[in-house]
C-alpha cells in the first residue's frame, strides 16, 4: 500500500528529476569527445520548485535536458564536455537520488506506523 501526500509526490518528482539528470550527464560523458557536443542538464530542482510554488501537482512536473548556455568551449573542436566535472556532477547526483529515496521510504514507514498499517 503506498500512502501518499504532497511531500511524498515531491520526493518521488524529484526522483524523477534526478534520474532525468542522471542520464543527462551519462549523455554528457558518452559525448565527451563529440566535437561540438554542447554539455545537456536538468535543473530538476528549480523545475520542482516553481511547479509546486504555482500550486501544480508534482506528477505534472516534466524534467526535460536542455543545453547549458554557461558551458564554454574546454577542446579546440568546441566540445564543452569537462569529463572530471561531468564525473563528479555524476557522483553527486546518484548521492542525492539515494538521499532522495531514503527520506520517501522513512516517512511512507512513518505515515504507515503512525496509521496503525505497519
């Protein structure tokens, strides 16, 4: 049985998002050596943020890459691809989407025990 609330919605689009983000920044080091390859990234947080700050449901939330516009050239051929920040952006997103995943399993156990159903 899952129980739900507007908490438990904004942490599974968050999950969302940082799964989103997370094959982003896969994309981003597959193209490290793509000449002209521009750096792709989902700012899933403020996506959320705004959504749930209009009153939208988190279900609504869509979390799309789009280029990063600060991403300057680092090779001759134009690529924008840093392969050690891609790396760590990587590591610390896949931090947060477990952080992410341990906080909505506490509280749905939470909301179970305080309910009597576990």
């Amino acid at each position: 049985m899952e129980l739900s609330d507007t908490t438990q919605q904004a942490l599974g689009a968050a999950l969302r998002g940082a799964q989103a983000r997370h094959q982003a920044l896969a994309g981003n080091i597959a193209n490290a050596t793509t000449p002209g390859y521009v750096r792709q990234d989902v700012e899933f947080h403020a996506a959320l943020q705004t959504a749930l700050a209009a009153g939208r449901k988190p279900s609504e939330i869509a979390f799309t890459p789009s280029p990063d516009a600060a991403a300057g050239a680092v090779r001759a051929d134009g690529g924008t691809i840093d392969i050690d920040a891609e790396s760590a952006k990587l590591a610390a997103n896949a931090l947060e989407y477990q952080a992410i995943v341990a906080v909505k399993e506490a509280r749905g156990a939470a909301m179970k025990a305080a309910l009597g159903l576990g």
